[in-house]
C-alpha cells in the first residue's frame, strides 16, 4: 500500500540555502518574510540578521535595510530553482505570474550554501 508520505517524498526533496536581502526600511522585515513564505516551493525561511547589521541598519539613511536570511524550499534540482525563486520574488515573468514580495528590493542566494534538509 502507497503511503502519503511516500508521494510527497516522491519527487523533491528539502534544502536549505542562505541568502542576503535588501528591503526597503519602511516595510517591517517581518512582512518581508511572510510574503517570501507564501511562494511556492518555499517552506520556511529564518531571519538570521546580526545585532551588528542591526546597528548598521539604523544607521543607514537610504532607506533600504540588508537582512541575513536562511530558506528552506522544496526542488528536484535546487540550483536551478534558486533562480526560479528569485525571479518570482523580484515579480519577473519567468517565475510565478503574481507573487512580488512587496518592499523586497534585491535578493542573493549564496549557492554554495546549498544542504539537504532531513524531513
């Protein structure tokens, strides 16, 4: 008998990847993050900014924010589909049609980042 488990393990499986983002300062990181959850593929993602790069926001007047995150997604081939992920979240027609996070001004997955998730 197929179990369920077995047909979502059946094709993907889960990695993690860190990456950093540029946000605009007027948009809570918080709302950045939700939004970047909702996309597909995408299962969890981690806020992993340090009090150091808090102070350095703060002090910033451009009105952008750098935040250190860590992505967990689930692919087939996931170096591809970083590409896949960044190009829905920056609203290009490549990706997903709707999904744009708003107040996400630039996102850069480090690949060489990449590890397998157990589940």
């Amino acid at each position: 008998m197929i179990k369920l488990y077995d047909l979502l393990l059946e094709g993907d499986s889960l990695y993690q990847v860190k990456a950093q983002i540029l946000i605009d300062s007027q948009i809570n990181v918080t709302d950045v993050l939700n939004w970047i959850r909702a996309i597909r593929k995408v299962t969890i993602v981690h806020n992993e900014t340090t009090p150091e790069m808090d102070q350095h926001n703060k002090r910033r007047n451009d009105g952008k924010e750098l935040h250190k995150i860590s992505v967990k997604y689930m692919s087939a081939s996931p170096k591809e589909d970083l590409e896949f992920l960044k190009k829905t979240m920056m609203r290009s027609k490549e990706g997903d049609l709707n999904p744009k996070v708003p107040g996400l001004l630039n996102i850069k997955f480090k690949p060489e980042t990449i590890i397998t998730q157990k589940y």
